[in-house]
C-alpha cells in the first residue's frame, strides 16, 4: 500500500470515528440515569408500557435533537418481559413531527414482534458494549435503508433493553460522501459483515456485498468503536 493510500485510509477511518462518536456518546450519557429512573418506578409498582414511555421520552426528544447528526428516530426497546402489560415494547420517537411510533396502528403483528434475534438488540444486549448495526431495511419504523446504533441499559447487573437511534442511510450518505471525495481517493464504507454502507465509488450501492470481489481484496481498517471498516481503491 503506498503512502498515498496509507494516509487516505486512516484519514477516511478517523471520519468514520468521528462521525459516530456523538451519538454513541449521547446514548451512553442517558442510559444509566435512565436504568436509575426505572428502578425506581419499578419499586412502586408494576412496570407498564406508559409509565416507560413517560421516561422515555425526553430522551427521545432531546436525542431527535443532536446536530452532529441526522437522528430519525430515536427511544428505548425493552427487553422481553420487561413490562408487566406486553411482552416487548419499543418505546419510540421519529421524524420531523417527533412522534411516538405506535406500531399497533401500523401492523396487526408489530405490536407483539420478537425483537430478540435482531442484531440492534442482540448484539448490545449480548456484549453489553454501544453497537452499530446496518445497513437494513427498518421495516419497523422507517421502511428505508437505516443504521441503528444502541447502547444497552442495565439494572443491578441485569440488562433491561437497549437506548437507541436511526440514522438513515441518505442522511449519512449526504454527510459522508463529500468528506470521502475530499480524500482523492475512492473511500467505501462497509459493516461487519462486508455489506456496503456508503461509498464513493458509483460501482457500489448501499447492501451490497463486497465478498468475492475486487474490494475484498484491498487493505481495510477498523474504525475505533464502531463495527464499520473503510476501504480505499488506490487506483
């Protein structure tokens, strides 16, 4: 690798860090006073859906505030059972309306979705550590290309859900793209498993694979702290 590309690539990395620093740092700020705030309710009686979203949101609102940032949406998704009148629940804010998702109006199945195996709730919840999960299509609340990135929260060692928010992909590609091209280089950004993300190269889509191909081949680097790595094309 010459220097050339050397230096672009750790430069496009530092983009990538810097970019998810700020949301990643706001979920963690709210997490813990937020678990504190459950703990309490819980203390006093059972713990429902409304007296969640009432925690819940002005975190959610002042989330849907950052500027460093495009957040769509943003909120708390519990951990099964944790409410005593649902099952699960996304407790939930979106959009430039900032109002609360209400998935029972949307799908007679979404309300009781197990969440549980999706990998924005199950990666945190399993590693306890912040996470980026995309690029999906959110069928739950956006319907467009979306990465989510969620910190779990925990009461006395237990883990109660995770605090989350969506970027969508337009909004960070907009970001993104000039910040690459100012590089002089082709700078694609790809997830944990090799799906693309944003790239500068109009060979490339958001999802689709780099597997197999030219790509796959060239160095990568890690971006700190998220589950993202960026390719440069030295060519």
């Amino acid at each position: 690798m010459s220097i050339a590309t050397d230096t672009a690539i750790q430069a496009a990395a530092r983009i990538v860090e810097e970019y998810f620093a700020d949301p990643v740092r706001t979920l963690r700020g709210w997490v813990d006073p937020f678990a504190a705030e459950v703990a309490a309710t819980r203390r006093m009686g059972p713990l429902t859906m409304a007296k969640i979203d009432a925690l819940v949101e002005p975190y959610a609102l002042a989330t849907l505030d950052l500027r460093t940032v495009p957040v769509y949406g943003a909120g708390f998704i519990a951990a099964i059972d944790l409410v005593s009148d649902a099952r699960s629940h996304l407790s939930w804010w979106q959009g430039d309306e900032r109002r609360q998702l209400v998935l029972a109006s949307q799908s007679v199945n979404k309300e009781n979705i197990d969440y549980s195996a999706l990998e924005w709730y199950r990666v945190p919840m399993t590693s306890g550590m912040p996470h980026v999960a995309g690029p999906y299509v959110d069928y739950l609340c956006s319907d467009e290309y979306t990465i989510t990135i969620a910190v779990p929260a925990e009461v006395d060692g237990t883990r109660i859900g995770v605090a989350g928010l969506d970027l969508l992909v337009s909004a960070v590609e907009r970001d993104l793209t000039h910040r690459f091209a100012a590089l002089g280089r082709d700078v694609t950004l790809t997830n944990g498993v090799g799906r693309v993300v944003v790239s500068t190269d109009p060979r490339w889509a958001t999802g689709d694979s780099v597997r197999g191909s030219r790509l796959a081949e060239l160095p990568r680097v890690a971006c700190a702290g998220v589950a993202l790595d960026v390719i440069v094309d030295p060519s």
